[in-house]
C-alpha cells in the first residue's frame, strides 16, 4: 500500500513527464493511480466492516457465555437444593421406601452386605424388621426389639399373653446371634 507522499510523488513526477511522455502516457498512468486509489478505499471499508462483524459477533458470543453461565449457576443451585432435601430424607425419614429411593437418587451404594442381613433381627425395629409372626385378623404382631427381645405388638404385660420381658439369644430365622455386628 501506498503512503500519500508517495502518491503525491508520483503525481509530480507524471506531471513533470508530460513533457516527456506526453499527455496520453500521463494520463494513462493518472488513471491507473486513481483507480489504485479507488480500490485501496474499498479494502479499507472492508476491513471496517470486518473488524464491526468480528466485534458484534464477539458480542454475541459473550452475552450467550453469559446467558450459560446463569443457567448453569441455576441449575447447580437446584440440584443443591435437591441433594439438601434427600439427605434429609435419608437421615430423618422413618419410611425405609423413601430412604431407598433418596439414597439410589444420589448414586450412595446399597450395602454390599444387605442380602446377609436377615430381615428379622437387623435394622430398626418396626420400620426395617419385618415381624416374626402376624395376625392377619387384626394388628397383633411378634418382632425383635432393639434390646434383643421379643415384643409383640400388645405391649407391657398388660395380656397375659404378652412377651414383653423375653430374651432371646439368637435370632429364629437366621441363626445369627444378637448382639453381634
């Protein structure tokens, strides 16, 4: 590209080569510097144009980053609020369904050692164990309590047939001794 006191240069030194050229040359060579000219103006504009697009499209591309950014903070923040909730779940709840379906929600491993435990003897009373015996006529049930002892669903001795107060040692489905871990 050309400077402007180069131009200027050449259009003194075609000036000056009228007279020696003549003015069919001159003008030959004024046109083609006009037209250089011309065409210098052009690529200027468009590299204008270039440099507005790569700027509005940069722009654009920002404010779409920015707009993930938001929707990806609101997410996470949700999903924080999810996990909040079924740990809450997992540890206060007293039904085991709900327990199960949290912890298999956050990905927690079943334990390894669930299908060992016996369903009778291990677990919280009344909510894991399940009942050695029951009435299907009515609510009446037998199970293990936390202390080891049979306890049926009347409870303190205040029926005669009551087992409040029976120890056992061993449980009488599995075998395994009570007590133990």
């Amino acid at each position: 590209m050309q400077t402007p006191e180069q131009i200027e240069g050449l259009k003194r030194i075609a000036e000056d080569g009228k007279t020696v050229f003549g003015s069919n040359v001159v003008k030959l060579l004024l046109a083609a510097l006009e037209e250089s000219q011309q065409r210098i103006g052009k690529l200027e504009l468009y590299i204008k144009s270039l440099e507005f697009n790569r700027e509005d499209t940069q722009k654009r591309a920002n404010e779409k980053l920015r707009e993930r950014d938001t929707k990806l903070a609101e997410a996470q923040q949700t999903i924080a609020r999810h996990e909040e909730a079924l740990n809450g779940i997992i540890a206060y709840s007293t039904d085991k369904n709900a327990v199960d379906i949290a912890s298999e929600s956050m990905g927690y491993p079943e334990d390894e050692n669930e299908e060992k435990k016996c369903g009778y003897c291990t677990g919280r009373p009344l909510v894991d164990r399940k009942p050695l015996m029951k009435s299907q006529l009515s609510d009446y049930s037998v199970f293990i309590n936390s202390a080891n002892y049979l306890e049926d669903s009347v409870i303190g001795g205040s029926v005669p047939h009551s087992l409040y107060g029976v120890r056992i040692k061993f449980c009488p489905v599995c075998g395994k001794e009570l007590g133990k871990s």
